[in-house]
C-alpha cells in the first residue's frame, strides 16, 4: 500500500530516503520507466515528483564521483611528494631532472620544442638554460655520460 502523503507533507529525512532509494535503482541500471512506477507505487507521487528524485539522485551520484576525483589527486600529490623528498635525500639529481622533465611532458605544460633531455649538448626546461657543470652533472647522475 503506497504512503499516500503529498511530497509537500513529507519530512526533509523522508525526500532523503526516498532520493537513496532512487540513486540505488539508478546505480542498479533500473530503466526511467521503471523508478518512475516504483515511486508511484511505493509512495504514491505522479510522475514530476519522480523526475525531480532522479534529477536528485544524478546529482548525488555525480557529487560521489567528483568526491573520489578529489581523493585520487589528493594521493597523486602526495605521492609526487614523497617521490620528490626521495630523490633530494639521496642526491639523485639527474632522476630528479629527468622526473620533472617528465611530469611536465604529460601535464602539458610546455611545448615539445621547449624541452630536450635526450640531446646531450642541450637541456632545456621550458626557457631556462641549463650551465655546461649542470647539464653535465645531470647527465652523469642519469647515466646518459660516463
């Protein structure tokens, strides 16, 4: 027997409860048609109030996702932190280099021809130039130079 309260008489905690329910459907694959027919069933609400329960509950998912987003750069950061701390303690500045030179090639974050650690007689990062002590320093630490 549906709960026959109108949505307008029903309790913030109640909405809430009935928005988990269709965020579970919702996460179980359960068709359009068939939350809508539940809702009507179960409590007892016409089609609009259902449809704001799935407008609701798609909201809830996606703030769930951005949550886990949230966690994993929080990781990744700490991570890179703790890489970087690494690498300064054991003085391995050529992995160092070579480490930065890499994350800013996957973040992007200058072009192509601004950076060049393969080329022996050039080691650029973004518009700095490197003195010959440091590339060659930095080359001996990575293995490129003996």
């Amino acid at each position: 027997m549906p709960d026959k309260k109108r949505p307008q008489d029903i309790t913030k905690t109640e909405r809430l409860l009935r928005v988990h329910k269709v965020y579970e459907m919702l996460l179980a694959s359960k068709s359009k048609v068939k939350i809508t027919a539940y809702c009507r069933d179960k409590w007892g609400v016409k089609e609009p109030t259902a449809r704001e329960y799935v407008k609701d509950a798609h909201k809830a998912i996606a703030e769930s996702l951005q949550g886990n987003k949230i966690e994993k750069l929080n990781k990744a950061i700490a991570q890179r932190e703790n890489i970087i701390d690494t690498l300064i303690e054991n003085e391995a500045y050529g992995l160092l280099l070579q480490y930065m030179v890499d994350k800013s090639k996957l973040e992007k974050l200058y072009d192509d021809a601004s950076i060049n650690i393969t080329d022996k007689s050039k080691v650029y990062i973004g518009m700095r130039k490197f003195t010959d002590a440091e590339k060659k320093a930095a080359l001996t630490e990575s293995g490129r130079i003996d």
